[in-house]
C-alpha cells in the first residue's frame, strides 16, 4: 500500500469516527432535557404578575393623583365654607324679600298674588291713613292712622321678650284697630312662610339707622330690653 492510499485511510477513518462522536453527544444532550419537547410557540407565556403590574401601576398611579386632588380640595372648600353660608343666606334672604314684596302690594292683574297691604301702609310702606268704624263701639273714623313700616324696627323688634312684635303683630292684628289678622292660625289668609316673607321685605326697606334698627342689631335690641327691664320690675313690685 502506498504512503497516499495509507493517508487517505486514515483520513476516512478519523472523519467517521468524529461523525459518530457527534450523533453520541447529540444523543446524550437530548437525553439530558426535562420535561417534553415543546415547541417555542406553545412554551409557557409570562405570569399574570408580570402581565398586569403596568395596568397596576397605572391604577396605583391615578388613586395617588386623587388622593392629592382630595387632600388640597377638602381644605380649600372648608376655609370657604363660612363665606358660602353667608352668601346662601343672603341670598334666600333677598328671595324671601322679593316675594314679600309681592304679598304686600296691590291686588292687580300683574300681582295676583297681592294682599294689598299697601292700600293702608302705603306704597312705598311710608304710612297713610284709612277710615275705620270700631266694631264694639260703632265709633266711625274717616281718617285712622296706619303706622308706617319702613321705621318700625326702631319700635318694635322681630322676637321681643313681651310678644309684641312685628311676627304676633301681622298673625294676630290689634283689636280695636283696622290691622286684622292674617295667619291662618287665626283665620286669616297668610301661611307661615308668606308673613316669613312680608318681615324679610319690612326688614329690607327699613330707613333707619342701624344702631337704632332693633330687627338686625343684637346690640340695639339688648339695650332696649335692659332699658325696659327696669321699668317692667318697678311695674311689678308696685303692683
């Protein structure tokens, strides 16, 4: 044999014997993975933990965003909160006024709703005079005087210790006199809120100064019941 034909032997014979050693490795490895061979299409995807924690974050993210909102909100409304019941009482006082203003004019087309207590208060409340026949004497007078309203909170305050107020005044009248009553609790045609209604119109048209307003100023009112105090003991103790 010669030396190229020896060569070319041993040559084939080291290239089988690496082509066998290659199908034994490969054969060792794939007996060495666990479990099946699963395709890459049908391995196991990502745990919910993984898939949801941006969808988390997210919602975590808005609720801190609320929490602040909330936490500079709350105290910005309850520093304004005096100032909106003031306002909110303001103005259902003023709706109150605008309707008494409505019971207390004429009775027309344009106001059904009128009591007509201006046709002897007068129309701007200024007073006046009407003529009146006293039922238990009969005594006839063509010119009576009606007070004016638009000073009566110098007089007579809304809630006086004695009950003689503005209040008892409309609901009940004064005998004698021809203011009748106008409650329905002493058969008159007025319902609670609507005399509510015709003291917020007499409040708002008062023209006086508001130390002398016994309606609006707690102080001017204190001072006329300590100034009658004294006056009501010695009527006591005398008696």
């Amino acid at each position: 044999m010669s030396t190229l034909a020896l060569l070319a032997l041993i040559g084939a014979i080291v290239v089988g014997l690496a082509f066998v050693a290659a199908l034994i490795a490969m054969t060792l490895r794939r007996r060495g993975q666990a479990g099946p061979d699963i395709p890459p299409g049908m391995s196991p995807g990502p745990s919910d933990q993984v898939l949801e924690r941006r969808h988390l974050e997210r919602i975590m993210g808005w609720g801190i965003i609320f929490v602040v909102i909330t936490a500079v909100w709350l105290p910005v409304i309850w520093l304004r909160e005096p100032d909106q019941n003031v306002a909110d009482a303001v103005e259902l006082m003023d709706r109150a006024a605008a309707r008494g203003e409505e019971w207390f004019a004429l009775t027309s087309e344009e106001n059904p709703t009128g009591f007509a207590c201006a046709r002897c208060h007068g129309l701007e409340a200024e007073g006046g005079s009407v003529p009146f026949t006293n039922s238990e004497t009969g005594e006839f007078t063509p010119n009576y005087p009606v007070p004016a309203l638009n000073d009566v909170c110098a007089r007579l305050p809304i809630e006086h210790p004695d009950d003689v107020d503005i209040r008892d005044t409309i609901m009940q009248g004064r005998e004698g006199t021809p203011m009748p009553s106008w409650s329905v609790r002493f058969e008159g045609p007025m319902n609670d809120q609507q005399i509510t209604d015709l003291i917020a119109f007499i409040v708002s048209i008062q023209e006086i100064p508001d130390e002398q307003n016994l309606c609006t100023n707690p102080a001017a009112a204190a001072e006329e019941d300590a100034e009658q105090a004294p006056d009501d003991a010695g009527q006591t103790g005398t008696a």
